[in-house]
C-alpha cells in the first residue's frame, strides 16, 4: 500500500484506542486464557461503541455519530422496516419487469 498524506494521523487514532483497551480491559481484567481475553475484547468493543460516551466526539457514542452522520460520520440508510422486509426496495417498468432500486 501507498503512503497517504493522513496515515501519521491515522496512526495516532488507533494508537489511541489500543491504549484505551489496554488500560481498560486487558491491563485491567487480567484474562486467564486466550478464549476469555477474546470473549472480553468482544465484549469490551461492543460496549466501547454502543455505549461509552466520547468526550471527541460531543460526547456521544460511536454508533451514534455513525448512524446520525453527527460531526461527519458517515450517515447508515436504513432500507428496511420493523419486519425486515425491504421498504419499496423493488419497481415494475411499464412493461411489468421488476427493476431493484440502487
């Protein structure tokens, strides 16, 4: 891969939150094995972005800036209603065929 002009950045956001999950889950609970290091990172990832406010971020949630497009985040559609199926994904032409919406 090529070299980009916001890599150094980019390094510095992930560094970040490695620290941050070393401090908070590895350094902290100490797991036994590898399978409850890995049940404790998933857990600690689904928390981290479903429910740790980020004061970078108005303090509000990574799912949250994600799916409302708050502060830049890239905006989720969501094409689908309550019952999983799609809202009006699909249209007739006139001569009947069925086109898909993109």
């Amino acid at each position: 891969m090529g070299h980009g002009r916001g890599r150094a950045l980019d390094n510095i956001f992930v560094g970040r939150l490695w620290r941050t999950v070393k401090y908070e889950e590895v350094y902290l609970k100490q797991h036994g094995n590898l399978p409850d290091l890995l049940m404790g990172l998933t857990q600690y990832f689904q928390f981290y972005n479903q429910e740790r406010r980020h004061q970078s971020l108005a303090y509000k949630t990574p799912d949250e800036v994600h799916k409302t497009a708050i502060g830049g985040g890239a905006k989720i559609v969501d094409k689908f209603n309550d019952t999983g199926e799609a809202s009006e994904p699909v249209q007739q032409n006139r001569d009947g065929a069925v086109q898909l919406e993109c």
